[in-house]
C-alpha cells in the first residue's frame, strides 16, 4: 500500500473499511493518549491489545487499513500513531453539537464536561416542553424551543446532533434535523431511524444492553472466564 511520509494511506483506501474497525479506532486513541501523559513514547501491539482487550493480531490488521505505522520488533511510535488516528477521525478540530430532548438523560448528556474535552461542544439544548424551555443547565447553556431549532442549525452550520426523544418522536425530530444539515447523530431513542444514505446514525439503547447481559446470568448457562465483553472491540 503506497502510503505519504505520515504513513497514512491515500483518502480513497479508507472506503468500505468495516464500521467495527472505526468504532475501535477512538479506543485504541484514548490509551495511546493515556500512555503519552504517563511518559510512554513506544508500545507495542501486544501492549496496546492488552489496555484494549483486543488482541495483537486484531491492532495491526485494523491500522493496516489506514496505513503503515510501526516496525516489527519496534512497536508503534506513541506521538506519531496518536496523531495519526486523530486525523483519520477528523478529531483535530472542535464540532458543535445540539442536543435534541431536555429530560433527565438530555440534561445529563449536556452537562457533561467529558464531550467539551475531546472536543465536541454542546452549544444547544432543545425541548418543546414548556416547563422545560428557559431552563438553564449552566453558565453558558439554557434549554431553548425546539420550534427555533431547524433555523439554528441550518445558520450556524452544526453537523452533529444527539437525539435524547422518546421513540415517538425521534423520526420526526430526526427529519427536521436532517433537512436542516445535520449527517451525524447520537440517538438515545429505542427506535431504529430512517435517514438518507449520508447520513450516519449510531444508536446508544442501554435498556437493550442490559436486556443482552441479563442472558449471561442464567444459571444453566456455562462460565467462561473471558468475561468482560466490549462490543466495539469484537468484530
């Protein structure tokens, strides 16, 4: 694979790569920073598989996707592959995001701090309740009605948005957001949505996932000792 002086491959050999392999690349970042603050400055795949509970094998065919990035019997240079996975996310730059539903979990989502830190800011907080509306969550942060929601985003250019709806609303909400510019959300809701082709939606149900380990304690079921389970680690 030709590859630039980054190591990085050419923008068109990142198509059709598995959506898994995207998911594990935020993961794979966030150790590679936490090895930086500690000093590290090489790891090795065995090392990264290990902070990761992905394997070796797994690490080195994800990054062969983007490019070549260590040497056998070196490891990976920490600065260099952390920067690289940065730009293949799109990460160097800050993102504003709205936040669609001011309840309990909306509230939370927008209060917290770790979104601001990696560079996501929750500039906009929407609700069509009026109890909730002019409610503010912080210094710099109030609910507001959703009826202005579609003219805000279109202006001011955001990309992202977080739907935290009941699932009787999410389609609806969803479609507005879309028709006014929106291709990437977060959707709490429990329903599967229906968006154009690029459009992205990645779907958070915690009830679900609950539900999927409720299956691991049946008593019938056999004990394995491999028993921490990340599903964005495991293809």
């Amino acid at each position: 694979m030709t590859t630039d002086r980054s190591g990085l491959a050419p923008l068109q050999a990142y198509l059709n790569i598995p959506e898994v392999v995207i998911k594990r690349l935020p993961i794979y970042a966030r150790v590679l920073n936490e090895l930086l603050e500690s000093g590290a400055t090489v790891v090795s795949s065995s090392d990264l598989a290990l902070a990761t509970g992905s394997t070796a094998a797994q690490i080195r065919r994800d990054l062969s996707y983007f490019g070549e990035f260590g040497k056998q019997g070196k490891g990976y240079d920490v600065v260099h592959l952390l920067e690289a996975i940065r730009e293949i996310l799109n990460v160097n730059e800050q993102y504003r995001v709205v936040v669609v539903g001011a309840g309990s979990l909306g509230q939370a989502i927008a209060r917290y701090e770790g979104f601001r830190h990696n560079g996501f800011l929750l500039s906009w907080v929407y609700d069509h309740n009026p109890e909730r509306i002019g409610k503010r969550l912080s210094d710099d942060m109030m609910v507001e009605d959703v009826a202005h929601m579609a003219e805000r985003v279109r202006n001011e250019g955001v990309k992202i948005a977080i739907l935290a709806v009941p699932a009787s609303a999410a389609q609806d909400v969803t479609e507005t957001l879309v028709e006014a510019g929106v291709k990437a959300i977060l959707n709490y809701a429990p329903v599967v949505l229906r968006v154009p082709d690029d459009v992205r939606v990645y779907d958070i149900d915690p009830v679900a996932a609950l539900q999927s380990l409720t299956y691991y304690l049946s008593p019938t079921l056999p004990r394995s000792r491999g028993n921490r389970s990340n599903s964005s680690l495991n293809s």
